[in-house]
C-alpha cells in the first residue's frame, strides 16, 4: 500500500480528449487532484515537471510474459517485463492464459495469475479459447464472473497446436454474446500457413527468408474478414488484433463503414520495421524477427499508420515475446521451429512518439488514445486506467520530448539478448514514471518492486453487446470498475 503524496509540478498534461498546462496531485495510488498552481500537504514530494508533458501510463493490451511456446518458454518473466514495461512509460499489460487442448481453463488462468504475483506494475489477462465443450461454455461464466475476464483470445493459426475452427469460433462467440464479453482474434488462415510451410519447405528454402513466404498477406486477410464476417452475423464485437497489413486492414475499415463494431490493433513494430530483415545473412539476426504475422513491405506499413491515423485501428501492442538467440536456434535449418516473437514492451511509446507525434502524424492527445486511452475504454478500464482525472490511478509518466535514447540490447531492461530496433535513435522519452502513485523510474534508473503489480478486474458489459447498439454505438462503453 502506497499512502505518500506526490505533486507533479508545472507541466503540460495531456489525455486523449486535449491538453492543458497544469499539476497533478496524487495521494496515496490515486489522482487527487489536476489543475493549476494546485498547493501539496505538508511532506509531499514535489516532481519539477516544466518543459515536459505528463501523460497517462500505457497501456499494452498484447503481451506474452513467461509463456510455453514452441517447445521453449519466453525469456521474459512478469517481473522482469513489467520492469521493462515502466522503464518505457507503460504501467499495465494485459497478457494471456493459454490453455492447453482439453486443460480447464481455469487451471490455465490460475497458473498465470501465480506467476504474476511477481509483477512490478499492473497486469490482467484475456483467456484463450483452444478447444470446446459444455465445460469450457460454463468456464467462460465463471471467469467473466468471478474473475474480471471480459475478453477471449481465439488463434485462426497453429494447426495441430492451439488453432480455433470455425465450430469453435461460433460457439465461443455465441457464448461470449450471451456474457457480455469481447472476442479478440489472432487472424491467419492456419490451414493454409501449414500447406504453404511445407511446400517452401519442400522446395529447398530452410531459413528465416521462409517464414514471410509462408504466411502472405492474403492468408492474414483472410481470415481477419472471416472473423469479422462471424461476427457480423451473429452480432457480436471483435477486436483483431496484430493487424499487419492492408488486407486485413481493408476488411475492418469495410466492416467499420457498415456499422459494425470491429477493433484493430497494430504492433509498434510493424509500423516501423519492413521485410527486408528477413534477407540478413546473419541467421542469428534474421531469426529474431521470426514473429507471426511476419513483417511487411513499406507499402504494408504506409497503409498501418494511415489505418492508425484514420482510426481503423483504435491501439498500439507490442505482442512481447521474447526468446534469446540460442532459443531461436531451435530452428536453425527449418524456419518453421523458429520461436514466433519479439521485443518491444520497453521501445513501444519512444518509437511511437519519434516517428508518430515527432513527424506530425498524430498529436500528442492522439498518441494517447493509441497507446492507453482506447485500450482503457475498449478492455473496460476507463476511467481508472487511459487517463488523469481525480480517482483515476496514479499512472503517470513525465514524458521528456527532447531527451533521446538509443534502443539497444546493451542497455535495454528487456530479459533478451537481441533488441529488433538496434540503432534507432528515439526522441522522447519517459524521465520518471509511477504505478499507482509509485515512482518506479527515474533518472534512467528503475525503482521497481517485486509484487507491487495488481491484477485489475475488467468487468463484461452485458447490456451493452446488442445487436443494434453495435451498429449504432460511437463510442467504446465504460462501466463501473470494481477493484483489482
């Protein structure tokens, strides 16, 4: 429990509805206060905050922290990624619980929620859906219940591993209509990834040069309309999530133009980083850009941040999963073992800012609502989390826009031993950031905790998931956030 005060003096705040020059007062783990010339109680601590913006913690709605994958298990942990995650100005994740084929899902979320007992800042996790019976309908009741779960990951990829057919994909999103809750979607058509793996394969292309080739834009749009095609008509919400390109893009902006409630997210990555690293000599290199939807061509990546502009796509990810080099070695003469993963928790908002708001393609309220405030109102967590408001949490990062970093496996926090942004410059940067009033990094040093993280409940929205409210809705909803 954290019951010190801390004023925030002197700078620019900014929250996705605008800005204004203004203090923050915290007291204890919430926002007391905002406004100007605001007086601090005797001993409270006083951050100079003039010449810097004051933002809202981000918020990163994909990560996978300690996860069994591809025979291997990330090189990240809760504690060590949420101690990243603040080093860049990111003070909640929301990972996953991926069941196995036929575990219990809450056997599955119970495992996860233990090791993320650990973490340095504030966690919750959507529940994958892998396969289906009676069970897992009633499981999905008592998680939404019981368990502050209000969104289910379902994977169209992975054949023979953790891929949804169709039957799974309506039963699931029937239910979750019946719930309240909100379906997300890994789109790639698996059955097709598979055929085509083998057949690169077949022909003699063993590296990393492989895995692009396997997984073509067109199996991505695919099976994002789909998705979004299900949804439409059984009348559900969908959130797709690691758009890469202008396939699936083009289905949510069509879907989004007939009314229908689909959100997109895109990685940070995939803005950034084209497919050309597929072609590096070194293996080593090319290999840890391995991830799934591969990286795109520039074309790709110019349709993505106009989609971000546009709002097409409401949130910015990371989909963190790291695996070290001798991990990804694993598939060292067969793309298709190659560990799916990246960095990125740390670099997500420095990127986005350099090459967002510093090339005037989104402002700084707009940089908001894509890094916290549309996850926040889209996962039911607004307001406590996605702004500065009085009773909001208290997170909150001093943003420095002048201060430069450059990414860098030697001097990042991520637990990996290669950084896919190595080199690049940022400008604009977090100078102190806090969890729930906590300063958790400062002066280019972390403060964190083990355990401070706590799990934030995401109620369902049962009322809300209509048939005609989704087609004439605005707004994402918001509902009364019982405590984490």
């Amino acid at each position: 429990m954290n019951d010190k005060s801390t004023l925030i003096r002197g700078g620019t705040v900014v929250t996705a509805d605008g800005e204004a020059r203004a203090d923050v007062l915290v007291v204890g783990e919430r926002v007391a206060a905002v406004g100007p010339g605001l007086e601090a109680p005797t001993g409270t601590e006083v951050i100079d905050a003039g010449g810097a913006f004051v933002l809202p913690g981000g918020i990163d709605p994909h990560t996978h922290m300690q996860l069994p994958f591809m025979g291997t298990v990330t090189s990240e942990d809760f504690f060590t990624g949420t101690s990243a995650a603040v080093a860049g100005g990111t003070t909640t994740i929301i990972d996953f619980a991926i069941p196995n084929p036929k575990q219990p899902l809450l056997d599955a979320l119970r495992t996860w929620r233990g090791w993320a007992e650990r973490s340095a800042a504030d966690y919750s996790f959507h529940v994958a859906i892998t396969w289906w019976d009676d069970s897992v309908s009633a499981e999905m009741g008592t998680l939404c219940r019981d368990y502050g779960v209000n969104s289910f990951k379902h994977f169209s990829a992975y054949k023979n591993a953790i891929m949804c057919d169709d039957e799974v994909l309506v039963n699931s999103f029937l239910r979750a209509k019946e719930l309240g809750a909100l379906c997300t979607v890994h789109a790639e058509n698996g059955e097709l990834v598979y055929r085509l793996q083998q057949a690169i394969y077949d022909q003699g292309i063993r590296g990393p040069e492989g895995h692009p080739l396997s997984r073509p834009p067109e199996v991505e749009g695919e099976a994002a309309n789909r998705a979004i095609r299900i949804a439409e008509v059984l009348g559900v919400p969908l959130y797709v999530v690691h758009t890469s390109c202008q396939d699936a893009l083009d289905a949510i902006a069509r879907a989004k133009l007939e009314g229908q409630r689909v959100f997109g997210e895109v990685l940070s990555q995939h803005l950034v980083i084209d497919e050309s690293v597929y072609r590096d000599p070194d293996w080593n290199r090319a290999a840890h850009y391995v991830m799934s939807p591969p990286f795109r061509s520039k074309e790709h990546q110019a349709a993505l941040w106009r989609g971000l502009q546009a709002g097409v796509l409401q949130t910015t990810a990371t989909d963190h999963c790291c695996f070290c080099t001798d991990q990804k070695r694993a598939g060292y003469g067969d793309f298709r073992k190659i560990p799916n993963g990246t960095n990125g928790v740390e670099d997500r908002l420095a990127v986005l800012w350099t090459h967002g708001v510093r090339t005037g393609r989104l402002t700084p309220s707009e940089f908001v609502a894509a890094t916290s405030a549309n996850a926040a109102k889209i996962f039911n967590i607004y307001p406590r989390k996605g702004t500065i408001a009085p009773g909001s949490d208290a997170d909150l990062v001093v943003w420095d826009p002048a201060k430069t970093r450059v990414l860098s496996a030697k001097t990042h926090h991520q637990r990996i031993d290669f950084n896919i942004y190595e080199g690049m410059e940022t400008i604009g940067n977090p100078a102190v950031t806090l969890s729930r009033g906590r300063v958790v990094w400062r002066d280019d040093q972390l403060q964190t905790v083990e355990g401070w993280g706590r799990h934030v409940d995401r109620p369902c929205w049962a009322p809300f998931w209509t048939a005609q409210n989704l087609r004439n809705a605005r707004t994402a909803p918001t509902a009364v956030v019982r405590e984490g």
